[in-house]
C-alpha cells in the first residue's frame, strides 16, 4: 500500500507532525507493508495539484491552520471527487480540541485531532469559543471578544473524528528517551518549580495572555519557601533565551504547564523527557496519544482555576519520594509508547480498518461532474 503526505512544513507543529513518518517508516512496510512517500505543498493550490498527480492509496493532507473553512472545504471535497475510492485522511491543524475545518468531514475517511475529547457528544454542545476549556475561559470572566475555534459536527460524520497523535511523538523526544548506546543524560535539580511563558505581544494580546498570567500569580504564595522560575512575558518585555528557558527546565523538580492555545504544549513532553513532575490542569476529558496524562499516575493534575496549585505543589516538594513515582511512571509511559511502535500500529489501524471501498458516503448534492464543479 502506499501513502502519500502531502503540505506544509514551514509551519514547525506540522514538521513535527511528519516527524514520526520518517522515523518509522521501515517499520510501517516491513510490518504492514506501507511504503510512504512525502510532498512539500504549502498553499492549498499545491496540495491539490499534489495529490492529483498521485495515486497513492492513502493519503493524509497537511494543512494550514491560516487557510479559509470554504476554501477548505472546496479543495478537498475535489480532492474526493478526483479519486473518490482512494482513502483520504484530514490532520487537523489546531491546537485546540475544536477546529474550523469540520466542514470537510463529509469527503474524509477520517479527520485527525492531536487531542480531542472523549465523548464526541461534546462537538454538538456548541461550546462558546468551541470547547469545553474556551468556554469555562469565558465563564470566568476572561473576554474572548468574538475570538473562536469551532465549526458544527453533524451525528451522520462524527464518528470520522479520530484521536491522531499528538506533539509529544517529535523526533528530539524520542531522541532523548531512545538514546543512542543506551546512554542518557541526569539533571541536578536546583530549582523547585519551573513555569515560563510567552504571551505574544500586546498588540496582539489574545484572552490565553490573562489565563497565563492568572497561572504565574498562583504560584506566588511559593515564593517564600521555594526557588521558582516563573514569568509569563510580552514580546515586548523580553522573552527568556531559549538556552536560559532549556536550562532551567531541566533543572526543576516540578514542571507547572497550564493551557495555551490548546490543552497539550511542548512542555508537557519536555518535563517528562527531563524527570520533572509535570503539574498541569485537568487533562480528565481528553483523549490523546502519547498518553502522559494518567492523573496521579503519570502527572498531577491541578483545577483549571488553580485553587488547589499551591497544595499540591507544597504536597510533592515535601514528599519527593511520592513525586518520584510519578516521574518514573510517566517516563516508563512515554518510552513504551516508542519502543511498542504504537504510532505504527495507529497509522495501519486508521488505514487497515477502513473498507477497501471508501466508506464516505457523500452528500445528496456530490456529483462527479467536473462541469458541476465551481
């Protein structure tokens, strides 16, 4: 069988998106005979005409989170109709459980989330913002000011919405959890708790700034007691260099990662790969792969008000032998997630477990008239 992966990698999430592909891609075809084949296509033009000069068995489309719904909708509705047998698969591009590009799931086999909840219910909720997390944002009182991620699931195509993979399967994790030769690095721990943030720029100030900022004034409380390396900054204040911002977090007993645009950032993986204990909001409804986020198990999860931060933070600091297991936990977690080949099992069971004939059953109006197209 083979499959192409077709768009954009000048977008650093998307590059990293693609990462694992490469990375397993011997283990893909010798266990399920998958050979891959990746295009650089960064408009929409050139993922269109990409993918009519192929006729790959699969393919899965790389798009850009700045692309238009309709125009979306309209390149991969003729996507499917150019080769409607040919299995297609959306990875979504935004950070959130949510998305803009619903609007495609009638001409997809499956659509892609790095995360998304667990009960699919929750896409016909209509959610102020487009989730359950924007929405409790907003609850608090946080203006979004019109700002939202969503767009209408209908019953007939939710359950083409499928958990993918998330940031935590880049290539510099798997690097530091596989180490060559078996060797792995130690970190002297001389900081108690690590959270650093950006919040853009003020110009651009999105309701995610006050939220953040919120997150590093529950932390203040510990000042007396702790060594903290907290800040949440504007471009304009001076960001910490990434060398200082590196350091640090390997360097820190507890790891605190709230939300940002969406549930799931960098850090989470970071902590893990670097034996922190990853202190984060609740990740109870989400469902995403790796998994790191077992409560109690493989992190410590916090309310997403912060009310009970400070105690759990003062719980763990003071019995670091409790703090342990969970770090331990959460590295062995995320190690068998590579050493298993679970992303080669996810990408053959995507595939492998739809029918040979598409499954998308189109709407009443598709035809496969080209003079019907506009």
């Amino acid at each position: 069988m083979n499959i192409l992966l077709i768009g954009g990698t000048e977008d650093s999430i998307v590059a990293a998106q693609r990462e694992p592909f490469t990375d397993e891609c011997h283990s893909l075809k010798r266990q399920f005979g998958m050979t891959l084949k990746s295009v650089r296509a960064e408009t929409l033009a050139d993922i269109q005409f990409g993918c009519q000069q192929d006729n790959s068995d699969a393919v899965f489309l790389f798009p850009s989170w700045r692309e238009s719904a309709i125009d979306i909708e309209r390149v991969v509705r003729e996507i499917r109709e150019d080769q409607p047998n040919r299995k297609l698969i959306f990875v979504d591009p935004f950070a959130q459980t949510s998305s803009n590009f619903f609007n495609v799931l009638p001409y997809v086999d499956r659509f892609l989330k790095r995360q998304r909840p667990r009960d699919l219910s929750e896409y016909r909720q209509g959610f102020i913002g487009g989730s359950r997390f924007i929405a409790a944002i907003a609850e608090s009182g946080i203006e979004l000011n019109g700002w939202s991620v969503s767009s209408q699931v209908s019953p007939a195509y939710e359950h083409r919405i499928a958990t993918g993979w998330n940031l935590g399967t880049a290539r510099r994790f798997r690097r530091e959890l596989l180490p060559r030769f078996g060797f792995r690095h130690t970190y002297a721990k001389n900081i108690d708790i690590f959270c650093r943030m950006s919040l853009g720029t003020q110009q651009q100030k999105e309701w995610y700034c006050e939220y953040r900022i919120a997150a590093v004034e529950a932390l203040k409380p510990l000042e007396k007691n702790y060594n903290l390396a907290a800040s949440a900054r504007f471009a304009e204040e001076g960001f910490i260099p990434r060398r200082q911002y590196e350091r640090e977090l390997k360097g820190s007993r507890i790891v605190f990662s709230p939300f940002g645009w969406g549930e799931t950032c960098w850090r989470d993986f970071e902590a893990i790969c670097y034996d922190s204990l990853l202190v984060k909001p609740s990740m109870e409804y989400i469902d995403t792969e790796p998994n790191i986020f077992i409560p109690g198990e493989t992190y410590v999860p916090v309310r997403w008000d912060f009310a009970d931060l400070e105690e759990k933070c003062r719980y763990y600091l003071e019995n670091p032998e409790k703090a342990d297991r969970i770090i331990k936990n959460a590295r062995q977690v995320y190690t068998d997630y590579f050493k298993q080949g679970k992303f080669s099992q996810l990408i053959a069971n995507l595939i492998l477990n739809l029918k040979n004939t598409s499954e998308v059953s189109l709407p009443q109006n598709f035809s496969l008239s080209a003079n019907q197209i506009n």
